[in-house]
C-alpha cells in the first residue's frame, strides 16, 4: 500500500493542498509532497488532482470466488409487525441494482408474528422473501439480531445488502460486516452498478461538504445503509408473486447479554421527524417555549412534524429529539419550512438536502435565506399563526377544495 | 468493581476549514466522556474508585484533542498512531480501538454517537462485536449501574427504549445525556502535565493486513463537492402580504 506523486504529471497547481484536510501534501519546488506522517490515505487528493498526478496502489486480491454471491437484500426492518418506512424505498433502489447485475432481489425480514408484514412485502415487486421468525426476536435485540443475520447471510450469500440507515440498521449492521469481514458504507444518498460490476456507493462526510463515492472491492456482500427519504417509495407489484422462503431459526444464535424492558412511544407526536413528508421548524427566533405552540398548530393543520435549532434545544423549549442539524437529525422532507431558525452552518448541515426550504425570518440578512427555495422575511408570530387560519378558512369552506 | 472506564474519541481531525483549528474532540465525544467522568464520580462517591482513560486513533496532532480530555475529567489518555493505521475504514478502526480495549480490558466502553466528519456511528457498534461484549446505541440516559449490569434508555425513530445489559458494556450516547463541563483550572493544569501514552501497531499486536488501506474492505474512489444549493425568491413587505404569498407558495405545492 502506498501513496505516489508521478512528478512528470505534477506541476504544483496546489488543488491537492487545498483538498487535504489533514495537512499531509506540501507543495515544494512545484512538486507535491505527501507528508506520510499525517497521511489518512482518504484519497481526497487523488480525486483533486486534475492531472492524475497522484495515485493510491494497494495490493491486494480477493480470498474467495466473489461469483458465488447472488441477488439483491434489502434488509426488512419492522417493529410490532409494522415495517418502516425506509424498506419501501429500498425495494426501490434494490429493484434496480438488481436488474443491472441480473439476480433477484429479496426482503430478509426477522421478527416474531410476521404474517401481515410479510404478506405485505410480498405485495412490492421482490422475487423472494426470507422470513426468520422466532418468539426471541419479538424485539429489536442488537446482538441477536447481529448473530442471526451474519449466519443467514453466511449461509444464503448475498452480492449487495442494503439496510435503512436508522437507529437499528446504524446500530446493528456495523456487526454484522465485522463478523464477514466485508465492507459496510454508512447512510449512501446514492446506490449505482458502475461499468465494472460492482456496487458504487455514495454518502456524504464532513457534513455535507464532500461526497465520497465507495467500493467494496475484495470481499462480499457489499453492505450500505442508506438514508430514508433519498430514494422514492416502491410501487406495489403489479404481475407475480414472490416466493416465501422461511428459514429454520437456530436457538443457539439467541443468546444475548441484554434484555428488552419496555418501549414508550413518544407521546403527542403525531408524525416523526425522519419520517416526515412536511417538517415545521422553530428556532431561537421564537424567544420562548410557548413559541413551539405556534409551530406545532400548522404542523398540525400541514399533518407535519415539528423540527427545532439546536439553540431552541439548548434553551430547554423544546426536547432533543427534535433537533434538526449536525448534532441533532439529517432530514430530508419535501418540504421544510423554517421559521426563526437564522440557519447556522450546522443546521444546515441537517436539513439542506430537503426538497423545498421555505424560511420564516425578521432578518433579511440570516443565512437561512441562501438556501431557502422560497424566502419571507417577516415577524413570524404575525405570519406563522395567520398562516395557520387562513389554511383552517380554507379548509373549512369545502367549496374550494372539494368537487364532490 | 475494578474500574476502568474508556472513552473513545474520534480517530481523525474534524473539519476541511483547516486554518487556524487544532485538533479538537469531536463535539458527540464530548457527550461521551462527560457521561464516563460523571459515572467515575459516581463510583468514587460511592467507595467504588475508577479511572477514565481516553483512547483515539489518528495522527500525532490528535493529542491536542486527548488532552482537552484530560482538562474535563480524563485520568489518562492512549494515543493510538501508526503509519499502517492510515487509510483505516470503520472495519479496520474499530478493529484497531478493540485490540486496544483488549489490553485494557474496561467494564465500561462510553463513545460518541458519531463522528462529526465520517458520521457513519458504525464504529462503536463495531468495537463491541470485534470484543464479543453487549452494546447499546443512541443512550439518552443510564438508569441505573451497579458492579454487574446497567440499565439504559435509548433514544429512537419512535420514542425510548430501555434495556438491561450486563457487564462489560459498550455504549454509544446522545447530546441529550448530559451538559458537558468546561475545563476547571486544575483540569488544564492536569492537561499541560499529563504523559500521553503511543501504540503503534506493534503495541497492539494486530497484523498489518487487518489495518489501514490494506485491511479495509472499502476504499474511497472518488471524493467531489456537491453544488452549492442556491437560494430562491425573497419576498418582503406587510405582514398579510407575506401570508398570502407563503399561502400561494403551499399552495402550489400541492401542500394545502
């Protein structure tokens, strides 16, 4: 493994200096230097190099026959019999890789009483459905979880993976990649088969800045979460079946050193945020908790979630689940509507890949407004509340909105 | 309870705006180790003393970041750098943390959700598989903890679950654990002073195809700036102008 500059294609332009985030390339006598000592070998440069000046070599081959490793798993998690979201999407997107490597795609799903999700998976365009059904895997148990589905995939070979990149896919796919040995890329905005076969996956890092795009070259299968909302929801199938393939549980895989104690579902929320089509934000320009009453009526008029800054957080207005932004949640709604959220860097960072922004703001001059699709400078408790009855007026005349 | 109680700490520097910034914790360690400093206190209140080491993989310069920990509260800090860690993916760093915790063998493993520049939050989840010891994700609050096992509340999509581990645990925090503290003067004075453990790879004894570029199953091919999203139409004027505007706006989006 090594890092070169090819002196003959440098000429000391600097691009590669500017790309460095860990101060590792010197420019001296029009050459680059790589200084090997704060090097992270992140390939940022070889990418920045306009005159391919640069290169990264690693020796290295595969250990086992990789054509042995077929179709497509989305990963199909559920609680309660109710499966997120985020599956549907990658139905999608799996849909698709599946098509361009020529294999099948499967949903694996593990739980206890799975009927009506698997017969509700089976309604989408997968060829197959694993079902791993026993009493212990009633609830989300990471080490469980992580021992069955590193023995299923041992033994059923899959070529790609993928999981949402939730609390649980986050949390509990890490493990499954160390027990295979094979590659994970964490929260992928975007999934494609390049001319070599091989699953090319994009994710953001430093917050958004950059996009790296990752290959799991040597080892199988090539795992990703993927984040919700990224990819459309799939249709439901409109021709076959899929082929229900229930898999044998295994008790010896059970065991685990933590146990479930309860669930409370946090109440008054009628929409997660990572979930949520429409997101109404509030932030310190509400200058008190109450100011999160406001926010919350055309949430609700919008069927919305209620996002917040961190400051309104900070401020103890609001709780830290709904925190939007580098130390909070990354959204991506259709629709964000921020209001008296001045847009700090690390809010954006959360919320700026989001369809639509609209933001709400007094100052004509907040960084909220060089993102926003559509900007409204304005007192918010004179808009937002306003806003509110004119949609309620309108909604209560049924002349207007309804033919029937 | 023999005490030892590690924190890790981002293993790579935090930002691309380089100028003028040191190498600093990253902000959900920071979480992390004020959760691991309070547990200590706890302990040692309790007749139970502990210490808190701090451990991070990166370059030389992430000393500076282990010594901002030793002003909040840290006992010691290890600096895990070798030139064959570079170039590590989350397999390969987890892997090289784990062999770490292995030498010191702690009853309690505290890590940020995520780091602030990579944010994959697979890293610790990793550590604890690599370790074969139970693990919790997203801790929003430890309930309870006594010398055999812990009681934790994790913050999910839907709400919190609680569950109970047992000894040795790994636990990855949220912000809403706790307010770190800022460092006290005799904090810093610790800092100035405090030796800064190395190991290399050799210290770890792990084999150089399991670390750095070589080791790891995934390579960066391609790292580009996205477009700048750009903003749109602003509209200024009287309060009810504004609300019908943004009325219409919602409107054409098929929203109201």
């Amino acid at each position: 493994m090594s890092i070169s500059v090819d002196a003959s294609k440098c000429n000391g332009c600097t691009l590669c200096v500017k790309s460095c985030a860990t101060n590792a390339i010197e420019v001296k006598d029009k050459l680059a230097t790589i200084v090997l000592e704060n090097c992270t070998m992140c390939g940022a440069c070889v990418s920045a190099c306009r005159f391919k000046a640069i290169s990264i070599d690693i020796d290295k081959q595969p250990v086992e026959n990789l054509d042995q490793y077929k179709e497509v798993w989305v990963f199909g998690e559920q609680r309660e019999g109710k499966v997120a979201p985020v599956v549907y999407e990658l139905i999608n997107v799996g849909r698709d890789l599946a098509k361009a490597r020529n294999t099948k795609l499967a949903v694996v799903i593990l739980g206890s009483d799975l009927t009506a999700a698997v017969n509700d998976l089976a309604s989408y365009p997968v060829d197959k459905v694993y079902v791993y059904e026993a009493p212990e895997l009633a609830t989300y148990d990471a080490e469980r979880y992580c021992r069955v589905l590193t023995d299923v995939m041992r033994a059923h070979k899959p070529e790609i993976v993928l999981a949402g990149a939730t609390t649980t896919g986050r949390s509990f796919m890490s493990g499954v990649a160390i027990n295979l040995y094979t590659g994970l890329t964490a929260d992928c905005t975007g999934l494609e088969i390049g001319e070599d076969g091989l699953l090319h996956q994009t994710r953001p890092a430093y917050g958004g800045n950059i996009m790296a795009t990752i290959l799991c070259k040597y080892t199988r299968p090539q795992m990703a979460t993927v984040r919700h909302k990224v990819f459309p929801t799939s249709p439901k199938r409109c021709e076959g079946e899929a082929e229900i393939v229930r898999l044998e549980p295994k008790p010896t895989l059970f065991s685990s050193r933590s146990s479930f104690v309860e669930f409370v579902e946090t109440v008054g929320e009628k929409v997660n945020l990572v979930d949520a089509d429409i997101i109404v934000s509030g932030g310190r320009g509400l200058g008190a908790p109450e100011g999160f009453a406001v926010i919350r009526e055309l949430a609700d008029e919008l069927n919305a979630a209620v996002g917040s800054s961190r400051a309104a957080v900070d401020a103890g207005w609001i709780p830290y689940a709904h925190q939007v932004g580098q130390t909070g949640k990354t959204v991506c709604p259709k629709l964000y509507i921020a209001c008296g959220i001045s847009g700090a860097v690390q809010h954006q960072v959360g919320m700026k890949s989001s369809d639509v922004i609209i933001a709400i703001n007094k100052d004509p001059n907040a960084p909220i407004f060089d993102i926003a699709t559509y900007g409204f400078v304005g007192d918010l408790y004179e808009v937002v509340p306003a806003l509110t009855k004119k949609i309620r007026t309108m909604r209560g005349a049924p002349a207007e909105t309804c033919v029937v | 309870m023999p005490g030892t109680t590690e924190v890790k700490i981002n293993p790579e520097t935090n930002t691309l705006v380089r100028e003028g910034v040191e190498t600093q914790i990253n902000p959900f360690d920071l979480y992390a180790l004020e959760e691991a400093v309070r547990t200590k206190e706890r302990m040692t209140e309790a007749g139970d003393p502990s210490t808190v080491t701090v451990i991070s993989m990166g370059p030389p310069q992430a000393e500076d970041a282990l010594r901002e920990a030793i002003s909040l509260g840290a006992d010691d800090a290890i600096l895990l750098s070798d030139r064959a860690f570079a170039g590590s993916d989350t397999w390969c760093t987890s892997y090289i943390l784990a062999m770490a915790l292995r030498k010191l063998e702690p009853d309690l493993v505290f890590c940020g959700m995520q780091a602030i520049d990579g944010d994959t939050g697979q890293v610790g989840p990793g550590i604890a598989v690599h370790n074969d010891m139970a693990q919790v994700a997203y801790v929003a609050e430890i309930k309870s903890l006594d010398a055999k096992k812990m009681v934790a509340k994790r913050l999910i999509e839907e709400g919190y679950e609680t569950v109970e581990l047992k000894l040795p645990v790994l636990l990855t925090v949220v912000k809403e654990i706790n307010e770190p503290r800022t460092p006290s003067l005799r904090g810093k004075m610790a800092a100035k002073k405090a030796e800064i453990v190395r190991w290399g790879i050799a210290d770890l004894g792990c084999p150089e195809d399991k670390c750095g570029l070589l080791g790891s199953p995934t390579q960066v091919i391609k790292v580009m700036t996205p477009p700048c999203r750009e903003g749109g139409e602003k509209y200024e004027g009287e309060a009810a102008e504004i609300v019908d505007k943004l009325f219409d706006t919602l409107k054409c989006l098929e929203v109201v």
